[in-house]
C-alpha cells in the first residue's frame, strides 16, 4: 500500500511540474507570436514565420490541455489508495523530494533473500515437504497401541459372588506389522520430490527477484545521473539559449 500511494503521488507531482513547464512554453510561446504578428504587420517579417509560431503554440495549448484533463484520473487513483472518496480534490505538488538511499546494495541483496514474501512462502512449502518426509520414514516402523477398555455389568441380586457389581477393566496391546513397503516408498518419493520442485522454484524466484533489483539498482543510479546533469549542465544551457534566441528573434 505505502510503495502503490507513494508511486501515484510521484507521478501526481510528475504531472504536476509537467503542466508548469507547459505554461511556460505557452507563455514564451505566445510572447513569440505577438513579436513575430509585430514584426509581419511593420514589414520586418514573414506570414510564414508567424503561422509556423502559430501551430506550434496551438500544439502547446493542446498539450497543457491534455495535462490538466489527466489530473483528475491520477487524483482518483489516489483518492482510492488513501480510501478517500474519488471525487475528493487534491493540490498539486509544488516539489517532490528527493530521496535517497543509504543501504548498500549487497545489504539490499541480502534483505531480498531474506525477507522476501514469495521466497518464504517457498521455503515454508519445502519445510511442509521436509516434515512429510520424515513421516514417510515412521512407515516403515511397527505402529504400537496400547489401551484401557472395560466391561458395564451390573450387580447380581440373586447372589452375592466376589467382585459383584465392579466393572472389569481390561488393559489392550496392538502391534502393527508394516508390510506395504511400496506404497510407504511412494509415500516418501513423492515429498521428496514436491520437495525439489519447491527448492527449484525457490532458486527461480530468486534468480528473478535478484535481475529485477539490478535492473532497479541500475535505474536508480542513471536517474541520479540525469538529475545531476540536467541540473547542473543542460538546463543551465538551454536557459541561456532561450534567452539567446529571444533576443536574436525579437532584434531581427
């Protein structure tokens, strides 16, 4: 429950910085467009140039459209992980934080062996198959029974013999010979190999668990990559560019 509401509100603030950015290019967009409409009507520009700015900011406006049209769907998927009503409003994250994890990746490893659900669910089943085993085994040894049992009488008023009226109690021993040492081989052949078949879908489990939290191992460590890049270098860059062709644009 905590990773499925934690995944929604991540893509709720995903959804939340992407309307932004489209409001900016909207914005910029349009500044472009009134210049690029100035300079066509004092015969510095073209009608081509102002259409082509045109299209694109109608692309632009449809695409904030859509954006702001998706908040709803992702507001009731978190309205019902939180079990809220659906129709219930939600405000739009103004920043996500960031997290990071400190625990190695070998303790990460060594935790998924452990802890994880369908790996125990596994390893409880192989235990049942163990115990089975062992079970399988006592068939082969003699079944002993012993036992207390008596008799119901009732007194004689006829005559009055030893013991009149006590109910004998009689002591019992049964001995079970084991003789179908077949069937008790079955027995034993079948645990041992629901057994095997347990521990290897155990080890097939494990080997994909393990190429999962690689692959998000992997991920994680590329999108601190591309954090750290778009941060520090490409956004930087694309900013002055904007501001680069601005000018070039509005100066022409």
């Amino acid at each position: 429950l905590i990773f499925r509401v934690k995944n929604i509100y991540y893509e709720y603030g995903y959804l939340a910085q992407a309307i932004s950015i489209a409001k900016d290019n909207v914005t910029l967009l349009t500044h472009f467009e009134s210049v690029a409409r100035a300079k066509y009507r004092g015969g510095a520009g073209l009608q081509s140039a102002v259409i082509k700015v045109q299209v694109e900011l109608g692309k632009l406006e449809d695409r904030l459209r859509s954006l702001q049209d998706l908040t709803r769907p992702i507001v009731a998927k978190l309205n019902f992980s939180l079990n809220r009503p659906s129709h219930l409003p939600l405000p739009l994250p103004k920043a996500l934080p960031a997290e990071k994890h400190d625990v190695a990746d070998k303790e990460l490893f060594s935790l998924l062996r452990a802890e994880n659900p369908s790996l125990k669910v596994l390893d409880f089943m192989a235990a049942k198959e163990d115990f089975a085993i062992k079970l399988a085994e006592k068939n082969f040894f003699p079944d002993m029974t012993l036992g207390v049992d008596y008799i119901d009488t009732s007194s004689r008023s006829d005559m009055d013999p030893k013991d009149n009226g006590k109910d004998p109690v009689i002591a019992k021993l049964s001995i079970n010979v084991p003789i179908w040492h077949q069937k008790y081989n079955a027995i034993g052949k079948e645990a041992k190999a629901r057994r095997r078949a347990f521990l290897r879908d155990r080890k097939e489990k494990e080997n994909l668990l393990i190429a999962d939290l690689e692959m998000a191992l992997y991920q994680l460590r590329d999108a601190d990559r591309k954090i750290n890049l778009y941060g520090d270098t490409l956004l930087p860059k694309a900013e002055q560019n904007v501001k680069i062709n601005l000018l070039a644009f509005t100066s022409e």
